[in-house]
C-alpha cells in the first residue's frame, strides 16, 4: 500500500514548434510511466533500475518522445526509502510484471542500463522460443 509516494512536478512537451501544457502534479509511480525513455524501458524490458540509475535517469530533468513530444520536471534525487517504495509498488503490481536484476545494477548511467536491459531482455524472450 502507498502512503507517502512523492510527488513530482511534470508537464507534457508537444511536437516541434509547439507550446508546452501547464505543470502537474503526478505520483512518482505515475511519472515513471509518463517519461517516454523510463516509461517504455519498465513497460517493455521489465526490469527495474538501480537507485543509482533511477537518480541518473530524474537529474536529467527531460524524456524527450522525438517529434511525438515528451515530459519534463525539475531535477530530483530519490532517497533509499522513496526508492524502496518505488520498488513495492511497481513490483507488486502483477499486471506490471517488473522484476529486479541484480546483473543490471553494475550500470549507474541510465542510457547504458537501457541498452543492456534490452538486450538481456531479448536473450529471454529468444530462449522461450
């Protein structure tokens, strides 16, 4: 259950030569799935970064969907115990379906970490062929 999650400052970003919407407030279990990069990376691969990444991924303050728009918010860090409340709920939740894989953790920088959970994630699909 949920209690305390925080509470991120976000806006959507439109296309090219278009004007952003006003700021929002989201949870944080919200926010990850409204971030193109994070949002598509726990959707699809279903694994979850490190706190480390995870922080490396929030400092960058924008997730940019291509010409499709995308969000930003202003920098954050999570603290262990926001990230360990991060972790239950989108662990939790069956229909997500995201898993921790200790392997991935040695990856602090999001960019390389969303690189290896692809791959890792297509030998596991390629071996329940």
């Amino acid at each position: 259950m949920v209690l305390n999650m925080r509470t991120v400052k976000v806006r959507q970003l439109y296309g090219i030569d278009e004007t952003s919407a006003p700021w929002e407030n989201h949870s944080l279990d919200e926010f990850v799935f409204m971030a193109p990069a994070l949002g598509s990376a726990l959707t699809i691969y279903k694994f979850m970064p490190s706190l480390v990444t995870i922080n490396n991924f929030f400092s960058q303050s924008e997730s940019d969907a291509g010409m499709g728009g995308g969000v930003e918010w202003k920098p954050f860090e999570l603290d262990q115990a926001e990230y360990d409340e991060l972790l239950e709920c989108l662990c939790s939740d069956p229909e997500r379906n995201i898993e921790i894989d200790e392997a991935l953790n040695c990856f602090t920088n999001f960019e390389q970490w969303q690189m290896k959970a692809m791959y890792k994630r297509s030998m596991l699909n390629q071996m329940k062929k």
